[in-house]
C-alpha cells in the first residue's frame, strides 16, 4: 500500500509509492549529458569572455579579470534580476501588478580549471566556495531593497546547467518566496506552540532514528528528509540551531564544506553522477526570525519528472523509499 507522509516543515505532502518502489541500485545512471563542448568562458585564462568580475579571491598583487584566481564572481550574462538603475516603477493594469526584477543575479565560478565532476573539486575549492557565498550574501544583504538571498547549484544539463565548468548561482530578490513564507509561517507555529525550533525538532529525531541520516560531523548532519518529494532527496543541516547561513563561523565554513564535498561525493559514486540541483534556505535578510528558523541545504538528484498529477496537485509521487535511499547512501563511499 502507498504511503502519504507530510513533511513538518512544510506540511507538503507526498506519496511514497511502496508498491512501485525500485531499488536505490535502479537510480544508477547510465550517462550524463554534456552540456556543451569548446571554449568555455570560465575557464582561466578566459576572462574577457565574461563580464567584469564583481570578486574574485586571488594573490593581491595581480590585476583584476585576470588568471590567477581560485574562485571568480561574475554577474550573470542574461540575468534574471538587475540592479537599480532608476527610480522603482510599479505597474497596475487592472487585477495586474507588475515591478522591474532588481536585484542581483551572479555567477561563482568554482573552479579555475574546468574539472566537468564537481564532487571531485578538492576540499580547499569547496572551503572557497562557501567563503565566496556568505561574502557575496553579506554584500548584497546590506541593500535594503534586497529581502532575499537564494544561493543555488544546478549540476548537469538535465538539472539546467548551462555550461559544465563547476558553478553556483547567487540571486538576490527584492521579495521573500512563497516556499520560505510556508517554512517560515510552519516554524513560527511550532515555536508558539511547543517553545522550540521545528527543525531541531525534526533533526533530534532523524538523529534519534538513525535510519535516514547519511552522514554526520561535529557541525552538520544530512538526512533524507521523511517526506522526501524526489529520490534521493537530501538535507543538509547544522547541528545547532542557526537561523543565518551569513553568519557562520570559521569552523563551521570548514565543516560545511566538507559535509558538501562528501555529500556530493557519495551522490556522484552511489548514482554514477547524476545531474542534481542544491539549494540553500536562510532567514529573510530583513525579517527578525532568529528564534525559530533554521538555515538548511536542500539537495535533489534530478532522477525524477514532476508529471501532470504533480503539477496540478504540488504533491509529489516519490518512488525510491527515503530510509533505503539513506542506507544505501550511508554505506557509499565518496570517490577518491
Ligand atoms: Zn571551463
Ligand atoms: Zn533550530
Ligand atoms: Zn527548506
């Protein structure tokens, strides 16, 4: 019999279809497409093919938008927000609202070389782009137009990469998405209600269970979540209750980054490098949530479509068990 389950954090429900389940081993992909082949802008010693880097780390005596970078900042080419450049223009046409998208839309360019499996950057690359994140983050959350900051991964051309040199995206939105409404709204309840965070709440208890978490260090834990909507859905969480992504310490930027690098790892060896999107959840730039939100990564292999009852619905028919996805995770090791 399938099984429908709602996640707490969200109350989403999802099928989980027993019946139809195939094993962890089905995911395995045979291939992943390229996305494209020849000169690819990112690379170093490319740099004139991009716009003008907005960051870059690199040794302070050589000139900007030039090699000798290790992670490069660059707005993106077609960006889906832009900055300011007048006054704001709201728009009404009867039932309709319109505004110009400002904001901010970047690339982080994670690797000089052009390494195609991201899960194979060395530990030192993934500790520079989680630097380049809160850097980033923290100059665009100083703008008070600005209420949100999404900071994302799309691996692979079926998960919408572009290009197949390593990178991540920064949008900065001048609104706060329905999807951190809902988890903010759910974890304002519960704190009411019950005195305490709802996603040290749900972590306690995937730490308690054991059978869903994939691996832990002193900082983070990552879990397939109960009511994981994709195959293979996982989440990666700090351990103590953090509100703000932006804010983490030293230790923990090092901590995370090797929780990414050895999430991704188990991902790419255990599925044969599946394309994937990750993205982050953090407190609104503006809002005083501290209490009761609690920053997490969202990773999801793209192994799945969202069909027609998906669509319709916002209910999710998950074929891959959550506990067995973690096992056989858990028991992956991460390429060399
Ligand atoms: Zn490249
Ligand atoms: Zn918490
Ligand atoms: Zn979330």
């Amino acid at each position: 019999m399938p099984e429908l389950r709602r996640d707490p954090l969200t109350g989403r429900w999802v099928v989980i279809a027993t019946e139809r389940a195939r094993r962890p081993q089905d995911f395995v992909r045979q291939s992943r497409a390229r996305a494209e082949s020849g000169d690819c802008p990112f690379c170093e010693g490319h740099e004139a093919q991009t716009p003008a880097e907005v960051m870059a780390y690199r040794p302070a005596d050589l000139p900007a938008n030039g090699p000798g970078w290790q992670v490069r900042v660059v707005p993106n080419l077609y960006p889906a927000f832009e900055p300011a450049t007048g006054a704001l223009d709201l728009r009404r046409d009867g039932l309709y609202l319109a505004e110009q998208a400002l904001g901010a839309h970047e690339v982080l360019i994670a690797s000089p070389q052009h390494v195609e499996e991201v899960a194979k950057l060395p530990l030192s690359q993934f500790e520079l782009l989680v630097r380049a994140y809160i850097d980033r983050y923290r100059a665009h959350a100083a703008n008070p137009l600005i209420q949100y900051i999404q900071l994302i991964m799309n691996y692979g051309r079926e998960a919408g990469a572009s290009r197949d040199h390593p990178h991540s995206q920064l949008f900065a939105v001048p609104l706060v998405p329905s999807l951190i409404d809902l988890e903010l709204a759910r974890s304002r309840e519960h704190f009411a209600s019950r005195g305490e965070c709802l996603l040290c709440g749900i972590l306690r208890q995937q730490l308690a269970e054991g059978e869903r978490v994939v691996l832990e260090n002193e900082r983070f834990a990552v879990f397939a979540p109960f009511a994981s909507r994709w195959p293979f859905e996982l989440w990666l969480v700090p351990r103590r209750h953090e509100a703000r992504f932006e804010r983490l310490d030293d230790e923990g930027q090092e901590l995370l980054a090797r929780a990414l690098k050895e999430t991704l790892g188990k991902v790419f060896a255990g599925l044969n490098d599946p394309p994937f999107n990750y993205w982050l959840h953090t407190a609104p730039t503006q809002q005083p949530v501290d209490e009761y939100y609690h920053w997490h990564l969202e990773l999801a292999p793209k192994l799945a479509i969202a069909a027609g009852f998906e669509l319709g619905t916002d209910v999710m028919i998950n074929t891959a068990l959550p506990e067995e996805a973690a096992g056989f995770l858990r028991t992956t090791p991460g390429p060399a």
